[in-house]
C-alpha cells in the first residue's frame, strides 16, 4: 500500500467539475443506477479519496457523489442518491479495458487523462483486496477484517458482469468482493446480519472475511463485503428453470431449501432481539398493505378490478389483529426469492445477499418482520418460475410450495400454512408489489404476477 496517498478531499470542485459531463452520460447506462427515466441536473461531491496518485501510469479516485435528479419529469431537481464509484485515470486506455471507458478529459486535474470503471482493472482491484488483508486506512475509508479468517495476496480478481443492483469482483476461486453502489449512512444489514449470523455459527449464510466502511460527518457507511466464493454453486434461480425445462421434480431442493431457510431464522432469532407485534402494529402492518395496493391500483388499470377481493386478504389480517391474536417478528432476510440462494455442488443450499429491498429505506429494511416475509417471496419466487416457463407449470409450483413450507416446518417447528391469514396477507402484498414492478420495467412479464392476483382476488385463504 505503500503508493497510497492517504488523505480524503471533501471538497475537489475542479475534480468533480471536469468529470461532470462524462459523469452525466455514462452514470445513467449502469445496472445498478436507481434514477433511470430521470435526467441527472448536477453532482455533489461527498468524499473524494486518492488512492493512487496519477503521477504514475495508473490513478485511481474513490468517489462517493450525489447525482441530482428532477423527482418527477419537469420537475425541480434536488439531492439524490449517493453513488460509490471508483474511477482509474491513464494517458490511454489499453483495448482489454475498452468496455470500462468513461470518457476522455478536457480540463480540471486529470485532464489529458482516460478515465474509467475501475473494477475492471486488475491492478485497481487487487489493491482492495491488499488494503484489507492488511486492513488499512486511507483517508476517510477503513479496511477492515475478521483476524481468524486468512487473506491471501496475489489472487487474480475478474469482475462479475451479471450484478444488477451493486457490482461484484472474484479473486481467484476463493472471494467474492461485493462493492455497494448506492450508498446510505447507517448499519447496512448486509454485513450486519451475516456477522451476526457468524456468531451464532449458522453455515447457511458465508460468513463476512473483510469489509470497507466509511465515517462521514459522524455517520457510518458500509461500502463493501468480502466473503468466500462458493466455487461452483448453482444459482437457485437458473436452477429451478433448468429443472423445468427438463421436466424433473425439483420437491426436494425446495424442500431442503425450506429447512436452510428455517435455519437462518432460528439463528437470526437467537443472535438478535425478537418483538410481539400487538394490535396497532398489525393493524399499521395492514394499511401499508392497502395502501400499496391503491397505489399500484392507480399505476396499473388491469390490477384495479381485482383491488376489492385483494384488500380482503389485508383486513382479515387487521381482524385476527384486533380479536387479541399476536405474531413474533424478527431480523429477517427482507428479499428472500430464488435468484437469493445458492445450492453446492454436493446439494447444500446458501442464502446470501441480505440488503434487503434497496427501493426502501435502511430503517425500514432493518425493522423487525414477521419471518412469514421471507417465506412468501420464497413462495412467489416458485410461481414466478412456474408461468415463466414454456409451457407454464402451476402443478410444479403447488409441489414446490408444499415441499418448502414442509422442510421449514422440519426445522422451525411451525408450518406457515398454519397460519394463512398471516402467510395470504404476505403473499398478496409481494403480488402487488410484483405488478407494479412489471408495469413499470418489464411489461412483457406482467402476466406472471397478474396470474397470481387473479387467483388471491377469488381465494379467502391460499
């Protein structure tokens, strides 16, 4: 680390003022940029940090900025999201890192120079991976580590091109790097929850090697997590329609993945505080419900004649509620579906990815929830793949759902179709969600969801 210069600049107008205009066109084309529809008015600067000096062939910036972004079309812009980025600077681009290009420099401290997506370099890369074996502190940043776990230099990192909401490095065949794109200040549970779910010696989840925080104005920020690679483990997503395509029984794996999923919700509730949820908590539970629903009934014509027999399923919930029936929430994974789990080789299944929805806010994703959440995106996630399939598959998704709802009542003890007002206000609230979701990114798969709708709007219990 010894090329590192230590120092954070708060304030670089003549930095952020050049990259300004290559900002505003490459930014929006990235995955994981949540403003898209919107143009961006202008950027902020957070924190700056010069990782290495671009007196060398190779500079490189950590950036942390505010994109501006009108809140609605024609409107007044103000401060948006907060973005990671780390940007490379050279006199030329080599033709192997033509598909990082930002753009070129005409004026400010880099001008002259090429500037690029960083992760994409190996030298950028391995030295993330270097400054937190050593755990080093740049600037404003912090790296940061677990002692027992051993990091090994000079592992060849190649980054993930399939991220879609944060971007991922492997080094070698032995970590994974998770950079967080939009960043928030506060105790992301992505980290949080792993830890803890390492404490309590839960194998279900890869345990956290490193991490990269930030302080910034008294506020913490969680920037990134390094934890094992699962070398050779099938996405659950891709495995489940690969299963469907050859028309095999995939019971078993939802029936394992439903007791792994029990797992992680014990240890979850073992290793952090559990709340009863009394009357006016489910009853505030059930309006957020309703509320989402005319929302999405506003935003989507078709979902509107389906609204009355869909807010049955949130006011039985509000009813159980006020008759004196009580439910236990806890930490829970908060996005649970296949795309969420990972299955080994030799047949054990991992959940990963624990940041919750990033749409809603940190407090929010960090409130303790009934773990019927999770068990219903994990039901929907199957029905997803079952009338995503060609030709779609209902009685697969009836197998699976069963199966899941067995293997979890194998561990916990309870099976969630013991409780179906609970486990049919869920369900319906993720359908809701998932029409709305469609509408407005992917038209084309809204009849997956709109299938489920039309089936609870005609259903008292699931």
């Amino acid at each position: 680390m010894s090329e590192a210069v230590t120092r954070t600049v708060t304030s670089s107008p003549g930095l952020l003022a050049s990259l300004d205009p290559l900002l505003r066109e490459w930014l929006p084309r990235q995955r994981w940029f949540a403003g898209k529809g919107r143009p961006v008015t202008g950027f902020s600067l957070v924190a700056v940090t010069e990782l290495l000096p671009t007196g060398g062939k190779l500079g490189l910036y950590h950036l942390l900025v505010r994109a501006h972004q009108p809140s609605t079309p024609g409107g007044e812009s103000h401060p948006g999201d907060c973005y990671q980025l780390l940007i490379g600077a050279r006199e030329a681009l080599p033709p192997r890192l033509a598909p990082a290009l930002i753009g070129h420099v005409e004026e400010g401290p880099l001008a002259g120079h090429t500037v690029y997506e960083a992760l994409y370099d190996p030298r950028p890369a391995e030295l993330l991976l270097e400054a937190m074996r050593t755990q080093a502190r740049i600037g404003g940043l912090r790296f940061e580590r677990d002692p027992a776990q051993e990091i090994r230099g000079g592992l060849v990192p190649r980054v993930m091109t399939a991220e879609q909401s944060n971007s991922s490095v492997v080094y070698g065949d032995t970590f994974i790097l998770k950079l967080l794109r939009r960043i928030v200040p506060g105790v992301n549970p992505d980290l949080e929850l792993p830890l803890a779910l390492a404490r309590e010696g839960c194998p279900r989840v890869p345990a956290p090697v490193a991490w990269l925080r930030a302080e910034l104005g008294g506020e913490p920020y969680v920037l990134g997590v390094l934890q094992p690679f699962l070398q050779g483990a099938a996405d659950g997503w891709e495995l489940a329609l690969r299963e469907l395509a050859k028309g095999e029984d995939f019971g078993a794996e939802a029936r394992a993945l439903g007791r792994a999923t029990a797992e992680v919700h014990t240890a979850l509730a073992r290793a952090l505080p559990t709340v009863t949820l009394a009357h006016h908590q489910v009853q505030s539970m059930a309006d957020g419900m309703m509320e989402r629903l005319d929302t999405a009934a506003q935003a989507v014509p078709a979902l509107r004649p389906y609204a009355p027999g869909l807010r049955t399923a949130f006011t039985a919930l509000a009813d159980l509620a006020a008759e004196g029936h009580t439910w236990t929430a806890q930490r829970v994974h908060g996005d649970l579906h296949l795309g969420q789990c990972l299955r080994s080789p030799a047949g054990q299944w991992w959940l990963i990815d624990f940041e919750g929805e990033p749409s809603k806010p940190l407090s929010e994703r960090r409130l303790p929830q009934p773990p019927v959440r999770d068990i219903a995106g994990m039901l929907r996630s199957f029905d997803y793949a079952a009338l995503s399939a060609d030709p779609p598959a209902p009685e697969w998704a009836e197998t699976c759902r069963a199966a899941y709802c067995s293997g979890y009542a194998e561990v916990s003890g309870r099976d969630p179709r013991t409780d179906p007002v609970l486990l049919r206000a869920h369900e319906t609230d993720k359908a809701v969600y998932e029409v709305l979701y469609e509408a407005r990114h992917r038209p084309d798969w809204l009849p997956v969801p709109m299938a489920a709708i039309e089936r609870y709007a005609a259903s008292d219990l699931i």
